[in-house]
C-alpha cells in the first residue's frame, strides 16, 4: 500500500513538472486557435499531492476559438454589437461597413432584380483591405452575414448581388488575389421578409462563426433633423439626384452637414481644405458606390465633430 502511495504521488509530481514548464515556455501567436493551457493538468497534481481522496474528473481539451465562435453563435450570445463605419481587423484584413440601405429594386436597366412579393432588398456595402504582407486570394476575403433576432444565418442573394455589382463602379476581386495594402470597395444584398426585417434586432455577421457583430441603427444623432428633399426628379442627373434617391444617404448628408455648420460655428479661422476637397470628390460621383466611399471619407475626416 505504502509503495502504491508513493508511486501515485511520483506520478502527480512529475504532471506538476510538466505543467510548469508548459506554463513558461512561450506560446505562439495563433489566428483561429489558441492552444491549451496546462492549467487542468496542473490542479490535478495538486489534487493528488493534496492527499484528497477523490480523483478530480479530466479536463477536456479547451475548444478551438473558431469552435467557441460557432456555438456562441448559436447559443445566441453576442459580444457588444460594433457600429456602421467602424473599421474592425479579421485576420489579415481591415473591414468596414460603409452602409446598410433597404431596397425593392437593385442594378442597371439591362440587369435589374426587384424585390419577391413581401420582400425587401438589404444592401451593405463595405470595404476590405489587406493588412498582411502577402496576397490574398479572393475566396479568402471575409464577407458579411446578415443575422435574424432568432439567430437565423441568411447568406447573400448572388444574383441581386451581381446586379447591384452593375450599378457602380466597385472595385473588388472576383478572381485575382488582394495584394497587401489595398483597399477595395465591395458590396453584398440580401432578400428577407419585409415585415420580419427590422434594424433595431437585426445584425450583420463578420469572422469565423459571425463571432463579430455590427449594428444596423446608424442615427446616432436623433437631434439632427431631416429636410425634404421633395421630387427627386427636379434635381439634375448626378450627386444629388443619387442622395434624393437613397434615404440612407439623404441621412448622412444631414449629419455631416449638422456637423460642418457647427464646425464653422466653433472655429470661424478653420478653412477645412480637406473638408473642401472631400466634398468635391462627393459631388463629382454620378452613382451610389462612389457617394458612398465619399461619405466614408468625409465621416471619418470629421469623426468626433459635435453636431450641436
């Protein structure tokens, strides 16, 4: 009995061993895994040295990141949700959300696809840079999800996707690979239930198990009001008749130009030449995917600009 006791404990001191020495030798840097610590294995030896009589139950190897990502997924469990124009890093890239708008109707008057009876068009169109040092191949690139309030996944509509596709001038790679340091603009449509969509519960997915969630409330300032544009057909063929058209841009043109009066207001010697700048490249675009970078461009050059 006395020499089973002491091959019990030569054994639990030896897994200490072990355990220390996992603990500090350096651990590399993983993107989607993490590799398990030797936490469990250390508390076991100690439960054994201890002299406690009943043997701790093993500890199962810790799940992957990617698997920790899925099931929080479907447990319906969410991180705080991120906003609509924030930049977020998923690996070796940089995505932003420039926009979330509802359509009925999407592409050129050659390829056009409308809304099924009961049905709405959700359009997000974003950009993707790569931030490592090596090319990336298209099938590479992350790509938002859109996420019902029941946790419901719903990919993208490939066809309403390639018709909105033909009504700008998007600049992503269908084929070729994504070379360090570019950015590229990109867009994704969705086709729900009219009367199931809703902003306020509704999230887009990023990352491996849409582990990432942004927003779809883009009014973070309710004290900027909303002119009437009137009849969109009054305006000239260009900038303005493309923002009449879309309320989501109607929108954030309010906010900038809420943003630049009060600017003006603060700080009269400001000449804001970017700003200047920046809005001419705005007006020059005669369709959505072009206002869209320009608004970008200008909210992110005024970020943190009151409104009031």
């Amino acid at each position: 009995m006395t020499a089973l006791l002491g091959l019990i404990a030569l054994v639990a001191l030896a897994a200490l061993i072990m355990g220390v020495i996992a603990l500090v030798r350096p651990i590399p840097k993983l993107k989607l895994t993490t590799r398990p610590r030797a936490g469990g294995l250390i508390i076991a030896a100690l439960v054994v040295l201890a002299g406690v009589g009943t043997m701790a139950p093993p500890q199962s190897e810790p799940a992957s990141v990617e698997a920790r990502m899925s099931e929080t997924a479907l447990q319906g469990t969410t991180p705080a949700a991120l906003s609509i124009g924030q930049p977020v890093e998923i690996g070796d890239f940089r995505v932003t959300i420039s926009s979330v708008s509802e359509r009925d109707a999407v592409g050129a008057s050659v390829v056009r696809e409308q809304a099924a009876d009961g049905g709405v068009l959700v359009v997000v169109d974003y950009t993707i840079e790569n931030i490592s040092e090596r090319p990336k191949g298209a099938f590479q690139l992350p790509e938002p999800r859109l996420i019902g309030p029941n946790g419901v996944v719903y990919e993208k509509d490939i066809g309403k996707t390639a018709a909105y596709a033909a009504e700008g001038e998007f600049d992503s790679k269908a084929f070729s690979d994504l070379n360090p340091g570019i950015r590229v603009r990109n867009a994704v449509v969705f086709e729900v239930s009219k009367s199931r969509f809703d902003r306020s519960t509704w999230l887009l997915g990023l990352g491996a198990g849409n582990r990432l969630r942004v927003s779809l409330q883009t009014d973070e300032h309710p004290d900027v009001a909303n002119r009437d544009w009137g009849d969109c057909s009054a305006y000239a063929e260009g900038a303005e008749r493309v923002i009449c058209e879309n309320p989501d841009l109607q929108r954030r043109d309010e906010i900038l130009g809420a943003k630049i009066t009060r600017h003006e207001q603060l700080f009269p010697d400001d000449e804001m030449a970017e700003i200047a700048r920046l809005s001419e490249e705005l007006f020059a675009c005669r369709d959505r995917a072009c206002l869209v970078a320009a608004y970008s461009r200008i909210e992110a050059a005024t970020a943190g600009w009151p409104t009031r």
